[in-house]
C-alpha cells in the first residue's frame, strides 16, 4: 500500500465519505480544550479542584468510559485565566502534567496493576510516564522503566518525572527495537507510543497540511513494527501491550497490526480497547485489505470532528506463548552501575533528612548514591532486568558538593517536601507565582537559613536559599 504524493487533505478524504470530510475539514486545527493529568501522589484530586477554582478555573472529565472503567486521569481545563498553564505555579511545582486527552487513553487502557514491573519503550517527553509512575504509586507498588534513545528528549523526559518527583522510574537510553534483544519476557505490561508522523495533531500547527512524505510514512511504519515486536519480545507470557500514534493514516495504524498478528498467529491477541466512545478501525483502504471486522472493532480511533480530541490510534495486545530472541549483551551491564546503595548510605542519608529537615523514617525510602548527586527511589528498582544499562534511578534529591557536602536539589521538595518539618516558610500565591516565572522574592525578617522548602498552605512548593532578606530561586 503506497501514499502517493498529495496533500493532506486529499489523503484523509480517502477514509471519509463526503459529509464526514466537510466535517473533518470543519474541525481538524481548530483549538481544542487544554487538558492536564493531576499527579495524585503529590495531591488528591479534591484538593487539587478546590485550588484551581479559586485560581479561577474548573475541571471537567471527558465523556469516556468502559463497562467497568470511566477514563478521567486526564481532565478538560476551562474558564482558564490569563496565565497559560505551562507557567502556572502548580504546573512549575510538579502537581500537574500538561496532557491532551486521547493521548492520555493509551497510558490508562495498559490498567497497570499493583507491583507490575513496565516498560514504556518510546517514553519522551514523559506524558505516559508520569500517567503510569503516578497510578503505581497510587497502587503501593509497581516499578517503571522509560526508555528514550534521543538525548535531547531524554532530558525533557528526564526533567518532567523530577518535576513531578515520581521516585518508582528508572531512565535508559536504547534504540526501542534493540532492547528485546537484549532481555525477554521481563516485563509485565509494556506501552509503545510509537514516533509517528503525528497527523492527529494537527490542530497544533499546519506544517503537516501541504504535502505528505510517502517516503517517510513508509520508514516510520517498519520502524514501529520493529518496536513493536521488540516490546513483544520482552513482555512476560500472559502480559499485556499497548501500541498507540497520535496519527490517523492506516499504514502507521492498521498495517502496522495486521503485519505483527500475521507474522505470530497464536502467540499474541488483540485485545479490545473498551472505550464505548471510540471509533473502530478501517478494514480496508483503497481497495486493500487491513484486518478482518472482528479485530478492527477491537482497536480505537480518535477523529477530531468525533470524539472532538485529538486524533489518536490504540490497539492493545496480550502475549500467549513465548517469541524467538536471539539475545544480545550490552557490556556495561557486565560492569559496576556506579551506583551505590549500601547500608551505611540509607542510614546516612535517613539521619541528615531527620536532623535538617525533621523528616521521619519513611519504610519505601530507597537511596542511592553515585560521583554526582544521592537519589531517592524505590527498593523495586532493583528488580529491573539485569540485561539492560540504567543512566538514571528515580529523583536526585541531594548533589554532592566537591567536598562531599549534600546540597539539596528541587527533587527533595518534589518527593520529601510534604513529610519536612524543619527549615520550611511558607509563602504567598503571590509569592510562588515568582518563584515560577523564574524570579526570587523578597520577605520581612532577614537571614541566612540556608535552603529552605517553600511551602504554600501546607503544600511543598520549590527550594530556594535564604540570603539575607532575599529567597533565591532554586525551582530548577
């Protein structure tokens, strides 16, 4: 199946009749509603709605939901001020991630369960992440590894799961299709947000609106059959997968499943995505055959003049017997991590947190330390897959000083803030609305208190170091 050289337009108006395209070409870059997922490990969802109604906006749950599931991690902003949400001093602080509504679905239809151990194989810029670190975390016990082979969006990945202080997450940095041969069946659920040609998000911009590169929809489409085997390979027998894009045409959507179910008849199944609002899958394009009416009814679409979201394609998987591996062995696993994680050190680290911070032994503090900076994580970080090279452990919250000091990092607010009770002020809305837009505040009573946790209204908010009668900004 080829895509000739035509305008985006054109191509989409080959799945459409002639009423649903006027109404497509009616809706597809117009503005949709701004969204964001709550991180209900920093605050509950009813505080988080008291807060933002006094900030003069309101949240309303979209209209999805299953026989058993309503899908509301990911909540429609209205009446919103004029301070865009990305500046907002409860976004800067990490109690919200800013999220479009379908691409929050595939996220919510992997139902990860309580110590589920998962994969997200193409994690940047961390959206899907944060959605699955914080429903682990909300469970009592799970792990997360977020694998992202591009530096520069490995770093934003990096910077928002600090952000948001989710300590159950490791970072790696694999090409998405080597990782399953490097380990196999480890992972009890595994997402694959394939890189896509990103033809759902065209209300964004209309870059996308003039000519398609038939050429680059070829490449992308076997690479996301290479990812998605690869995620195939290193899920558990009996463990789930959700592929999804945020693009509607079939080559990267319904080819790229038909092609993996016939190339492993009987080990894996497509499963349903159980959203009653969806749109089903094509079964055909242009005369060729894409999957039969009883798979396509299985997998989700997400048309802008329907579900009035973004556009979106979730298909979801489970494994029933075991693929080829040919396993291959990254040598710096063969090596020592750096990391260090010895009795000596969680003592040390426990005893500075109670003596300068007034923080209690908490029984899921896991720390570890390397030449740069202590880490506070999980002890189910140690159960991620020996096979594969971890290049970050859960939220830096102290780095070292050259003379082995501990200076702490915004990530100690993020994860520890709540439970501090020494070296904190409490600040204004006024206040913390500086501090987010990257300014430092000026108080009454003059000092030299060091670093301070900012709290408002009992809430942690940023770090900053007192000088004199000025807090500077150590927000990030």
């Amino acid at each position: 199946m080829l895509m000739k050289k035509q305008t985006y337009l054109d191509y989409i108006s080959n799945y459409l009749d002639e009423q649903a395209f006027e109404q497509f070409k009616a809706t597809y870059q117009q503005k949709i509603s701004k969204s964001i997922k709550i991180i209900e490990k920093r605050i509950q969802k009813s505080d988080f709605f008291s807060l933002v109604k006094r900030y003069g906006r309101e949240l309303v749950a979209p209209d999805l939901r299953g026989e058993e599931q309503v899908y509301d991690d990911v909540l429609f902003v209205q009446k919103e001020d004029n301070k865009t949400l990305g500046s907002h001093l409860l976004h800067q602080s990490g109690y919200f991630y800013i999220q479009e509504v379908a691409a929050g679905l595939s996220a919510q239809i992997l139902d990860v369960k309580k110590g589920d151990i998962v994969l997200d194989l193409c994690a940047a810029p961390g959206g899907k992440s944060v959605q699955i670190a914080d429903k682990l975390s909300q469970l009592g016990g799970g792990f997360l590894l977020s694998n992202e082979p591009s530096n520069p969006r490995r770093k934003a990945l990096i910077f928002n799961l600090n952000r948001c202080g989710l300590v159950n997450t490791a970072v790696s940095a694999y090409q998405g299709q080597q990782i399953g041969e490097l380990v196999s069946e480890v992972f009890d659920k595994v997402l694959v947000d394939a890189p896509c040609s990103g033809e759902g998000m065209q209300y964004k911009s209309d870059s996308k609106t003039t000519y398609r590169d038939e050429k680059n929809a070829q490449q992308l489409s076997k690479l996301q059959i290479q990812l998605l085997i690869s995620g195939l390979k290193t899920l558990k027998v009996g463990g789930e997968l959700v592929y999804s894009t945020c693009t509607l045409n079939a080559l990267e959507n319904e080819q790229v499943i038909a092609t993996v179910l016939k190339q492993f008849p009987n080990k894996i199944e497509l499963l349903p995505v159980a959203i009653n609002q969806k749109s089903t899958g094509l079964t055909h394009y242009l005369g060729n055959e894409l999957l039969p009416e009883d798979q396509a009814q299985k997998v989700a679409r997400f048309w802008p003049h329907i579900q009035h979201t973004g556009g979106f394609f979730i298909a979801k998987f489970r494994k029933n017997s075991s693929l080829a591996t040919s396993t291959q062995i990254d040598q710096r696993t063969q090596q020592e991590t750096g990391y260090l994680s010895s009795t000596t050190l969680q003592d040390q680290i426990r005893s500075d947190l109670l003596e300068n911070r007034g923080i209690e032994k908490q029984s899921d503090f896991y720390f570890l330390s390397n030449d740069n900076a202590v880490y506070l994580t999980t002890k189910e970080a140690t159960t991620l897959p020996k096979g594969i090279f971890i290049e970050k452990f859960g939220i830096p919250i102290f780095k070292k000083g050259h003379s082995g000091e501990l200076i702490p990092q915004q990530g100690l607010v993020a994860t520890l803030g709540s439970f501090a009770q020494k070296k904190i002020i409490e600040i204004t809305d006024q206040q913390a609305q500086k501090l987010s837009d990257k300014q430092d505040i000026v108080i009454e009573n003059g000092g030299n208190g060091g670093f301070l946790i900012t709290k408002r209204e009992g809430k942690p908010f940023c770090l900053v170091k007192q000088v004199g009668n000025s807090l500077k900004n150590k927000l990030y």
